[in-house]
C-alpha cells in the first residue's frame, strides 16, 4: 500500500508550486506528502542566478545540493513510497531514473501539459537554427541523439508505473515506457482552477488581458543556456504599442496577467502604468472581452471560458524557437499570429469571434479528454494509488 508521496523538481519549489501540486489534498487522502527539490544539482546556474517570487518555508521540501546525498536517498526509498517527476527522461536526469530503478520504485511522470508543435516551413531557416545549435554544442547533441536512440531497458532503467495525462496528445514525450505503463487520464492543472472559477459569479468587462510570458528574463533561458527570443528593449514598446492599439481601437483598457515566476515589482515600468496581476489568470480571462497571448500554457483559460484571442509575435520572436509554437498554437484556433512589429490593420470583429470548432478540437487534444472525470487533478491522483499496484 502506498503512504507516501515524493514529488521530484528541478526548479526552486514555491507557493504556486505547493497549491498546484495539491499537497493539501493530497495529505488529506491520508498520504505523506514530500518534495525533493534537486534544482542545485542538475541546474545550480538557475538556483544561484533566480529565485521566485511567492519563495515558500514548508518543512515538508528538502533541498538536495550534493548529487551522492540525492542517489543515496533514491536508492533507500521507503517501500511504500510512490514518485511524481515534474521532468522528462534525457542525458541529464538519467541518473535520477537510474537510481530510482535501482531501487524498483514505482514511479509516475507527469505529461498533462503538451503543447501543440509544428515543424519550420522554412527549410532553409530551419537548417540554419538546427547547423547553428549543432556547432554549439556537438557532443551534447550527439549524446542527445544517442541516447534517444537507445532502448531504456538496455541503460538499466525500469519503465514508468503510471503516465499522469491529461488531453490525447500528452503521450508525445520519449519517457520509458512499455506494455506495463498505465495512463491515468486526467487534465491540465489549469482545469483545476477552472473548476473554482466556472461556478463564481462575476460580470465581463471591457478588459484585454494579456498572458504575460516575461519572455525577456524567463528563468528557463537560464537553466536551458540560451539567450531569450527578444531582448527587454525591442519587445515592451512592441507591446505597448499593440496595447495602444487595441485601447484606441475597442475602448478596452488592457491589464497584465503577470507570469508566476515575474518580479515586475524589482524592475521598469515595463507596462507605461498599466496594472498588472499576478496570480489570478483564471479569474481574469473569465471576466475579459479579449486575451493576447503569445504561447502561454494559460491559453487553456481562454479555451475553457471560450475567449477571443489574438496571438503575438514579431520578426526576432517568429525566428526563434518559440516562433513554430506561436504559429502551432494560433493555427490550433484557426488564426494567425500577428506580427506587433507591423502597422496593423486588424479585422476587429474577425479577431473577436470565437469558432467553438476549433476551441474544442484543441480542449481534446491538449486539456482534458472527453469523458475524463470532472474532479481535481490529485484527487484523480490520489483515488488510482488508493487502488495499489
């Protein structure tokens, strides 16, 4: 019988990351709930150079700095302890696996959160971005290659118990799995707040909102070693001069669903005054008239409360690795991003109008399938490792 619970991480735990993890309810089902934060052993250029806003003191977060400490604790797990990785199996969190295999835990990875992807057009751009990363870095991307090729059971590593899934796309990732793998179908974590929010009352305003990224200083640039698409100076006048717009042309007043990790407080006035708000994305999108987003997983709001949206880019943005996930996501709803860069003209009642078609198309293939059960995620969780292995 599984009574305890170890959630694995690679990014510094905080607030955001205790309420979407269900601690709470999860101990409530009568589970020890932990979380190992390995952070400063995979990423220690991440631990040293960000920090999150909402940093949380809870006791139940142990935080791993030497890599012997963590494989040694893998390797003793307690019987009755069950895993949850937030992270994907690669060159770099194989030892994780391999340890946890040398233990014979059972362990589930969470693939909820897939995003639709499409490759370049542009053959020749596309060749480029690929030879430049290959001259970068021509070990690592050979090891990459390798590894992928390899089968997981021939590197010692046992396959996952149970894939934690959420709309039907979610089991694109190369996780190690075979005929003993279970998927438990679920949703997004996002479902879990549009459950608190669908029911509360509340009116729709003459609001923009828009899905904040912090593209610029992103904290996973720094653990990916990569610059941003955009750098600070080129990409807030660009949106704030598409916030003008859209604040002249409809009337709306526009507001910043600020991203978790952000910390506009320390910085510029990014936003010329604008309010922003972190937190509350949710709410936000439900009482809005229109969101603008660039790929944010929040899209999901907008696709649950059926919202108007407008995707976002620019020429430096659409040129690098983000620029095929805006136009994926954008193609999912039947548009097409527009570039702030030009002096739009934008068809308004087009751009308001929602094809529930698409919405639901995208809701299958990337939230929640159809007929997975309306509860929250973890209690989903909680009610199968209830049943044992």
């Amino acid at each position: 019988m599984i009574k305890q619970i170890v959630f694995l991480v690679i990014s510094p735990f905080n607030l955001r990351d205790y309420q979407r993890f269900g601690i709470e309810l999860l101990e409530q089902n009568g589970f020890d709930v932990e979380v190992w934060d390995l952070t400063n052993i995979l990423y220690p250029n991440l631990a040293k150079n960000y920090s999150p806003p909402d940093s949380i003191d809870w006791s139940g977060c142990k935080i791993f700095n030497d890599k012997n400490h963590a494989l040694n604790k893998l390797r003793n797990l307690r019987p009755d302890t069950f895993i949850i990785l937030l992270f994907h199996y690669n060159p770099g969190s194989y030892f994780i696996y391999k340890a946890i295999s040398d233990n014979n835990a059972k362990y589930a990875t969470f693939m909820a959160n897939a995003l639709p992807f499409v490759e370049n057009n542009n053959k020749l751009q596309s060749f480029l971005f690929k030879f430049k990363g290959l001259r970068k870095e021509p070990m690592k991307k050979l090891i990459n290659y390798v590894f992928r090729k390899a089968p997981f059971y021939c590197l010692g590593i046992k396959p996952v118990r149970l894939i934690l899934a959420g709309g039907k796309e979610s089991l694109k990732y190369p996780e190690p799995i075979n005929g003993t793998t279970e998927t438990l179908w679920a949703h997004t974590l996002d479902y879990d707040l549009y459950l608190e929010e669908r029911n509360a009352h509340s009116a729709e305003q003459p609001i923009a909102v828009f899905i904040d990224e912090y593209v610029p200083f992103h904290p996973d640039h720094i653990y990916m070693g990569i610059k941003p698409p955009i750098s600070a100076r080129r990409y807030y006048p660009l949106l704030n001069k598409f916030f003008k717009l859209i604040e002249d042309q409809l009337g709306f007043e526009v507001i910043i669903a600020a991203h978790p990790r952000s910390h506009y407080k320390s910085q510029p006035d990014c936003f010329q005054g604008r309010t922003w708000i972190r937190g509350q994305t949710a709410r936000l999108v439900k009482e809005n008239r229109l969101v603008l987003t660039h790929s944010s997983t929040a899209v999901n709001f907008v696709n649950l409360f059926y919202k108007p949206v407008i995707f976002l880019t620019s020429y430096e943005m659409d040129k690098s690795s983000q620029g095929p996930l805006i136009r994926a996501m954008a193609k999912c709803y039947g548009k097409k991003p527009i570039f702030m860069d030009e002096d739009s003209n934008l068809d308004w009642e087009s751009e308001l109008r929602v094809n529930r078609f698409h919405y639901d198309n995208y809701r299958e293939a990337y939230i929640k399938r159809e007929g997975s059960e309306d509860l929250p995620f973890w209690q989903i969780v909680a009610n199968r490792l209830k049943q044992g292995f």
